[in-house]
C-alpha cells in the first residue's frame, strides 16, 4: 500500500472526514446538483412521486439550465422550458434560460466548481467539472431529484487509475487529440466506473479550455469521474478569470492507484474518432481526403474560446469550402462575448461560418445542424454512434477544433498541420491570454 493519499481519496475524506475503503457505498454531502432541459421533467416528476417536491435542500446549490433545445426548436420544448422557469421561481433555485449558455461551461464561466467540492448533474458530461479538482459526476434523474431534496448522493468509492502525462506536447496539439488518444489505447468501456487522475509533469503545458475537454470525454471511456489537481494551472486561472483564490489540491507522491496509464506527449499527432465508435481512433493522416458535408465546432467538449481561437488560425483569409456547412456555436454568451471583442466572430462569418451561441442542439441531433442520410460530418463534439447528430446512416468523425477548421476550409479530412503556422500553439495556460488576428 502506498504511503498517501490520491486525489479521490482526498475529497472524499473532505467531505467524509475520513477515507473510506474502494468499493464502500458512502452517503456524501453535495455542493451543487443541476439539470437541464433534457433531463429536469423527469426528475420532477419523481419529486412528485416521492413527496419531495417542496424539498430543495439549498436553492444557491441547485441549478436548471436551458440548454439542450434552446431556443426551443417545438412546441414540446418551448412547454418544457416554461415548467422550468415556473419551478425555478417558485423554488427561488439558480435559473440560466435560453441563451446563457451549456450548463457545463456555465458553471465553469460562474465559477459554481471549484477544488475540493462534490457537483452532481443529470447529464453524463457533468464530469467536465473534474477539471477543477472537483469530484463531478453524471447521474440520473432519480437521484438528481432526491439530491436536489436532500443535499446528498450515495455514490461507491470508485478504483482509481494515474493517468500520467509525460513531456510537453507538440503546438499543433489539443485536449481533444490528448483525450482521444487515451480512448484508442484503454477503449470505450476502459475506466468503467473508475477515477481517472490526470499527473505528471505535462500538466503544466495543459490549458484550463482543455483540461476541460479531457475531463468531459473521460465518461466515453466509462470514467466515473476525470480529476486534474489543482495545480499552478488552476490557481491562476481562478485568480486571473474570477479574481478568486482557490486552495492547492494534489494528490500524495506516495498515493496507492489500482492502476497506470502512461502518455507521451511529445508523440501524439492530430487524431479523430472514427464511425462509427468514440474509440475508433485513428491518426488523421490515415483518413486524410474522406469528403466532408458539415462541420461543426462547438458542444459542451469544445465550444471554448481555445478552441475557437484554433479554428481561426486556420480560417483567417480562408473560405468554407463550397458545399459545406461550418457551424461554430461558442458554449456560453461569455465566450461568445469574448470572441467578440477579440475579432474571433468576425473571423468566422467572413469565412462563411453559421455561427450562433449557447445550445447543445447540433451535438444531439435536435436542431440547429442535423444530418441527413449518408452525409459525413466532422465534429468537435463528444460522440459519434450512429443517428447521434441525425440520420442513422450518417457518419460523424470526431476531432480537435484545428482538424475541424481544416476539414471545413477544404471540404475534406485534412491534417491541420498543412494549414497552421509553423510556430502555432493551440494550447495556451495564461488565462489573460487575448487573441491577435
């Protein structure tokens, strides 16, 4: 047995006052519970069901968003939104309607994670939180209804695995082709239900934008939750983006892991997903020329101001290709509001970009970019089984915001390398750090 402690054992003891054994079923105290759209109705009808409909433990820990079919695309979603708003008033919780953004980058952009805390949401990409050392976790609607009533979640100790991160990584690399290939190596049922720790001295070159990204594609490989510690990094993204002061959380040098998972940064190339399964990864050399019908940039994996930033490196003075739609969607009015000001918007329309802001619709197939029968898309978003963005018989190819902004400016799968400059680096720690076109 090692001599300290992991990082998950860490914030359980926080919250537990103790360390509790791997596999124990532990009843922990929540900081934040959120639904959405697509999840909240049926949580609320199990409030009914249980009696727990007048039980909101504390409304600044609850959150609703309106996200997933915003602005509402039927009349069915518009009613959902409106049961939402009702409840939110009546209920005094935390309410962010039509516009504000996708609840995952909300709460990043709000600053509702932070280190050391346990947020539970009915949506599986919740574990985009653990990217501020926070544990974050996806849940059902069942038990985000009896924690919004309670406050606690019962939750098994999961195994825990070193995710080490070794050397620096290439300009041309992003969080997306950093978590894709962790996906190629342990596959899509890899982690399941385990803790992967993000370590190593790669950490430093990781920015906060892609630190998310790795964490919310940790539940593709079946991770309970994806941690990065709060590290440097951390510190100084809260400091320079809230003007808050967070404390260190790191893992003990001597800490015990059910297992290791070693990566070269310095190896790794542009990679995608390929259909029609998130760990059918492949080199993007090796799919190069594959013709492409829509682009999309954005979702709750990369639809930050990094990633948009990438995508115009590549587009400034560039045309979409004729015939192919680019939708860029920021994650958040603030990025969005951000993009703004630095003149990444401008860059995108004068490509002949669609680009609008705050919803999940093209990702999930609801609107705002579905695909038709037999078109390819390349998409910055998180999955890619069939019918996920529209028709059962199209093909999505995941990929890094540079390798989507290269496929729509030629109209086919492209390895960005051929369109960035030599010098590019697409991953950027400083939080202050402002775009120059």
């Amino acid at each position: 047995m090692g001599s300290g402690l992991t990082l998950t054992e860490k914030l359980f003891k926080g919250k537990l006052g103790r360390v509790p054994e791997r596999g124990e079923i532990a009843v922990v105290p929540v900081d934040l519970v959120y639904a959405h759209d697509g999840t909240f109705t049926l949580a609320l009808e199990v409030m009914k069901k249980t009696q727990l409909l007048d039980r909101i433990f504390d409304p600044d820990k609850v959150a609703l968003f309106i996200d997933h079919a915003a602005p509402p695309p039927t009349v069915a979603a518009a009613m959902v939104h409106e049961v939402m708003r009702r409840f939110a008033r009546e209920r005094g919780v935390r309410f962010y309607d039509v516009g504000t953004g996708i609840c995952h980058q909300v709460v990043a952009d709000e600053a509702l994670a932070r280190p050391g805390m346990f947020i539970v949401g009915a949506d599986s990409h919740t574990v985009t939180g653990g990217a501020f050392a926070a544990f974050a976790t996806g849940v059902g609607s069942t038990d985000a209804a009896v924690a919004m009533a309670t406050g606690k979640i019962w939750l098994r100790v999961p195994e825990q695995v070193r995710v080490r991160l070794s050397g620096e990584p290439p300009g041309y690399i992003m969080g997306k082709d950093i978590v894709l290939s962790i996906i190629g190596k342990v596959g899509s049922d890899g982690m399941i239900y385990k803790a992967a720790e993000f370590q190593g001295e790669g950490l430093k070159s990781i920015s906060m934008d892609s630190r998310m990204t790795i964490s919310n594609m940790s539940v593709e490989m079946g991770a309970k939750v994806g941690l990065f510690p709060s590290d440097d990094v951390t510190v100084e993204w809260f400091r320079g983006v809230h003007g808050l002061e967070v404390p260190r959380l790191e893992p003990d040098p001597g800490a015990d892991y059910d297992d290791e998972l070693e990566v070269e940064l310095p190896s790794l190339e542009p990679v995608v997903a390929a259909p029609p399964n998130v760990d059918n990864v492949k080199p993007v050399r090796e799919v190069e020329g594959v013709e492409v019908n829509q682009v999309f940039i954005g979702s709750c994996t990369n639809g930050r101001y990094e990633d948009y930033v990438a995508a115009a490196r590549i587009l400034k003075g560039r045309r979409v290709k004729e015939g192919v739609r680019c939708i860029a969607i920021p994650a958040s009015r603030k990025v969005y509001e951000r993009l703004l000001r630095n003149g990444v918007i401008d860059i995108l329309v004068k490509a002949g970009c669609f680009v609008a802001f705050g919803t999940c619709g093209p990702c999930i197939g609801a609107h705002l970019g579905l695909l038709g029968e037999g078109e390819v898309a390349v998409s910055t978003s998180n999955r890619n089984f069939p019918g996920r963005m529209g028709h059962k018989d199209s093909k999505i190819y995941l990929a890094s915001p540079a390798t989507a902004a290269a496929a729509a400016a030629t109209g086919r799968i492209t390895d960005p390398r051929e369109l960035l400059p030599a010098d590019a680096r697409l991953m950027v720690v400083d939080p202050s750090y402002s775009y120059k076109p």
